[in-house]
C-alpha cells in the first residue's frame, strides 16, 4: 500500500466522522461552562458512562467544544511524548482544518519512522557489533543477543513506550502480533518467490516451535488479563532457553564437522555455523554493508596519505553524502538522502560511532571530543520526554548546565591529550556511549510514535490493536521487508527467512516481557492486559495459524520453498487483512 493511498483513506475517514459527529451534536445546544467556554451537555454523559478512556468520545463533542474537551479531559492528557497531539489536532488550527493538522501529524509520522530507522541501523547496530567484538564474543552468542536488538529495536521501544500507558497497550499488542503476522507471510513469501531453495531444517523448526510457544503464552496471557511478575521474567526466560539452544546447537554442529573433518572457509565476519543457520541473520545485512564500505573504502584510497587539519576532519565527519555514492545512484535515492540528511548531520553530532572494521576505528578526534559534550546533554534532555531537563539540584543549580560544564571540561582533556591520528586506548568506550545515546533517542522517537498513533485512533475513532496491525507494523517492519528481499536476491535465502522467523522472536519475548516489567517497576501492581474486541483474537489466531500451517508445510515439501508457498502466504496476509479491517468496522462481529 502506498503513501499516498494511505492518506487518502485517512483523509476520507477523518471527513465523514467530522461530518457524522457535527450532524449529530448540532441538534441541542445546552452548554456547562468549563474555561469560559462551554462544552455540550453529551461530554457531562459520556464522562459518566464511561469507565476507561474518556477521550476516545471526543467525536461525539461539536467540532467548536472538542478543543476544550481535549484541555479538561485527564485521559487526553499524556505523560509520555514531546508533544500532546490531541491538542495539536484539536487545538493548533480552526475545527475546519483538522482534518489538514491530521494530515501533517501522518506525514511527521512516517518521518519518525524514518529516524528510527536510521538511528538503529547507522548508530546502534554498528556500536553494538563494536562492543560484541570488544567483548570477544562469539558471532552466534553476539547474533542472537546484541546485533538482535540492535535489528529489532524500534519494535522492542515501541511495545514498551505502549505499555507504558494502559490506554495504548493494545498498540503494542497489535504492533508486535501484526509484525509478527507481515513477517512471516509477507516477507517470507516474498523472500520464496524471489529465490527458491531448500531451507534448513533444524534451524527452521527450532524457531518455529519457540515461537509458536511464545504466541501461546501471550494468547493465555491475553486471556486471563493480567500478567505476574513471575510470567514477565518467563518471557524473558524463554528467549535465554532460546539463546543457549541456538549457542549449543551451533556448537554441536561445528563439532560433527570438525570430526567429519570437513572444512568451511567462512569470512572475516561469518562462521561456519552460518550456512546452518545457526547464526541470527538479522545482523548479516550490517555486516555484509560494513564488508562492502570497507573494500569501496579501501579501493578510493588517495596513493599519498597526508595529514589534514582538525577543522577539515570536523566537516568530513558530518557530511553523510559521499559524492561518488552520489553520482551512481537513482534519483528516488538522492531524494530520500535529502530529506535524511538534516536528520543526519543532527545524529552525527550527538552520536558516535565506532567501526572496529577500519584501520582508524571511525577516530575523528574533533567531532569525539564534541561528543562530550552533545551525548550526555542529549540523553538529559530526551530521556523520558525530557523529564530531567528542568531538574534543579538542590533547587538552585539546573542539571543540564552541570552535564554541559562537565561535559566542556572532559572535551578539553580528551582534545590536548590526543592527536588526529591514532585512537587513544579508551576509544571503544565510545561504542558504549553511542549505544547509550542511540537507545534514549529510539525509545523517544518511540514514545512520539505512541502518542501519534494514539490521536489517530481517537480522531479515525479505530482501536489501538488496529494501528498496531497496520501503520506501527508496518512501519516497524518495512526495513526487515526490504533487507531480507535484498539478502534473497544477492543468493542469501537461507539467510533472509532465517531472519524472519528468527528476529520476531526477540521482538515478542523482549517486547512483551520488558514492556510488562518496566510497567509493573512503575505503577508496582499487575499488568492489565485487557483484549480490545474480537480483533485481537483474530489477530492472535492469525499469527497462530500461519505458523502452524507453516510448521506442517515445509516438511511436507520436505523443506523445499518455491513460488506455491510465496503465493499461498501472500493470500493468507490478504485475507487476514480484510478480515481484520471488516472486524474493525463491524461489519464482521460475534452477537
């Protein structure tokens, strides 16, 4: 589905829920005042009849009384977010043209998704493959742990920025389901029909039994409403179990090889548990990006290597266009580098990156030495929404000047106590720091997100678990899509659908079990998981059906993926699509 289609059937759902609601509310007129302005008697009965979120009945208020609403309803207001967007909807333009604020909010959306896929796949997949090497862990160990999160971090901040709030989780259900569900049919199939071939038969039902396990498990939990604490650190047991049975089977494996006495020659990044599997692929395409950036590095070297000066390191270091790059590009390319390219020089300034893979280390002395001071300053002001920012300590000093000062003094050191050069021996902690910084601005890039995601189901008057299963999904989902097709294509198959099966399960388990906990560490009570209608058992259902299906398929074809099996799940999507749609509308309902 397009951009522009979607907007469209945004748009047009937006006109005639403005148009029904005004018809509706413009027959009485009897008015409570509330802020010198006076708001419908219905807001007086819908606060009454309603015991959970009073704002999503801001529809049912006159377009002229929704802003006061908005400003006097508690549930509208949000603890989580830069910006409260049901006021930016109800209250920045006249009631006219809400439906063109609705319109801009869509569009900075999909600009968020944007950030937060640059932000994890140049910033903080790249530090943390830095510190798996740094700490001399294993490819197999550092794939399903590390390089894992870095692959599904928007999923995992998006699921615990929803469960923050009992009003959105169902966004992180319908987010982590609908994925799971794009996943697995619409990936995988795509990956089937792009190439062929045998997929490995070990790896592949080692992962569709955990996550099959782990569906079920959220599938009770859904059931039964709550979650304990002893089932949110099962989640996360569960996903431990995962990663020692993917360790011990990629050891079992090597060692029947060594015995056999064959031998794999692998490169400097892949093992030879690889061609098992074994290895977590999500974090092939990093590697095989930093491989090829290497050798492209190496083969523009200039012959005469000569010292450049620090303010010259300073603008090569936040220039992301390289022009040859430029120059071989389409121009669908060029236009997306554009639009990302503010973004970028803003992320290079704040974060840095430490690419243990160049001779160098990606050492730029000037722009690490400002990294001092930005990093931590940015972490101070983007942690929980900008929560410690007006911090004043002991009531007089603010918290930011004492991060900035101490920031400037150790950027002084750092500048007289090195050269541009040679890394000093501490450069890997800059890996850690970068790390630290990319995951604050993810999780608040994510809590926006959240918030967005949540005024367009009061104002479209759809359900979070719907949003969830389409826009956060999809979003969340599209740079899995495209790197796994891509990995097919360059004749790494194995690897793509090892990818699809495989990565959803951190994005469940951690999903879920770090939302949970983080919650229940917040409001010191269960978790309420309450299900938002039929659709999340739909969805659930979905989920469960396809890898089941998938599970007795694949043997069947005795592990053979062809284009029957691409097609038959690109139907099954559809269909769970349309059925999920005609259930959000009501058109399909249980009496």
């Amino acid at each position: 589905m397009s951009v522009a289609t979607l907007l469209c059937l945004l748009v047009g759902t937006l006109l005639s829920q403005q148009v029904i609601s005004d018809f509706s509310v413009h027959t009485t007129r009897t008015g409570v005042e509330v802020d010198g302005g006076y708001v419908n008697a219905s807001l007086a009965v819908v606060s009454r009849i309603n015991n959970e979120d009073e704002c999503d009945h801001v529809m049912n208020v006159s377009a002229a009384d929704r802003c006061a609403f908005v400003k006097n309803t508690p549930d509208c207001s949000l603890e989580d977010g830069f910006i409260n967007y049901l006021q930016v909807a109800f209250c920045l333009l006249p009631p006219d043209l809400t439906p063109l604020t609705v319109i801009l909010c869509i569009t900075w959306l999909f600009f968020l998704f944007i950030i937060l896929g640059l932000i994890a796949s140049k910033f903080f997949c790249p530090n943390l493959s830095a510190i798996s090497t740094s700490l001399h862990l294993t490819h197999n160990v550092a794939g399903v742990t590390f390089l894992a999160l870095g692959n599904g971090a928007p999923d995992i901040f998006s699921a615990i920025a929803a469960f923050s709030r009992p009003h959105t989780a169902g966004l992180a259900v319908g987010a982590l389901f609908g994925a799971g569900v794009f996943v697995t049919t619409i990936v995988a199939g795509s990956v089937a029909l792009v190439k062929p071939f045998a997929v490995p038969s070990r790896p592949f039902l080692r992962d569709v039994i955990f996550y099959m396990v782990a569906v079920f498990w959220t599938y009770l939990i859904l059931y039964r409403g709550t979650t304990t604490l002893a089932e949110t650190l099962g989640y996360l047991g569960l996903y431990v179990a995962y990663v020692l049975t993917v360790v011990i089977s990629a050891y079992i494996y090597s060692r029947q090889k060594h015995l056999r006495g064959t031998t794999v020659e692998t490169g400097p990044h892949i093992q030879a548990g690889l061609e098992s599997s074994d290895l977590y692929d999500n974090d092939v395409p990093c590697l095989l990006a930093d491989t090829d950036q290497q050798e492209y590095e190496t083969e523009y070297r200039p012959l005469l290597q000569y010292p450049e000066s620090t303010s010259r390191i300073l603008l090569g270091s936040l220039n992301p266009v390289d022009n040859r790059k430029w120059r071989r590009k389409n121009w669908k390319w060029r236009v997306l580098k554009v639009l990302k390219t503010p973004v970028e020089v803003m992320l290079l300034l704040c974060i840095p990156v430490v690419d243990l893979d160049k001779e160098d280390r990606n050492w730029r002395r000037p722009l690490n030495c400002l990294h001092l001071v930005t990093a931590p300053l940015i972490c101070l002001l983007a942690f929980q929404s900008g929560i410690l920012g007006d911090y004043m300590i002991e009531g007089q000093f603010p918290l930011w000047l004492l991060t900035l000062l101490l920031g400037l003094f150790l950027c002084a050191i750092m500048f007289c106590s090195t050269t541009n050069e040679c890394p000093p021996r501490y450069h890997p902690i800059f890996a850690l720091l970068g790390f630290v910084v990319s995951a604050v601005l993810i999780s608040a890039a994510a809590s926006e997100v959240v918030s967005i995601l949540h005024m367009l189901g009061v104002v479209l008057s759809l359900s979070n678990t719907v949003l969830g299963l389409t826009l956060l999904a999809w979003g969340n989902s599209i740079g899995d899509c495209f790197s796994d097709i891509t990995l097919a294509r360059q004749g790494y198959p194995r690897m793509a659908i090892s990818a699809c099966f495989g990565g959803i399960i951190f994005n469940m388990l951690f999903g879920v079990g770090l939302g949970c906990l983080v919650q229940r560490i917040k409001t010191h009570s269960e978790v309420q998981l309450e299900p938002e209608g039929l659709l999340t058992w739909i969805l659930a259902a979905s989920l469960g059906l396809s890898l089941v299906l998938s599970f007795i398929i694949v043997p069947l074809s005795r592990f053979h993926l062809g284009w029957h099996y691409g097609i038959f799940l690109l139907i099954f999507y559809a269909v769970f699509l349309i059925v999920a749609l005609l259930t959000e509308f009501g058109i399909i309902y249980i009496a």
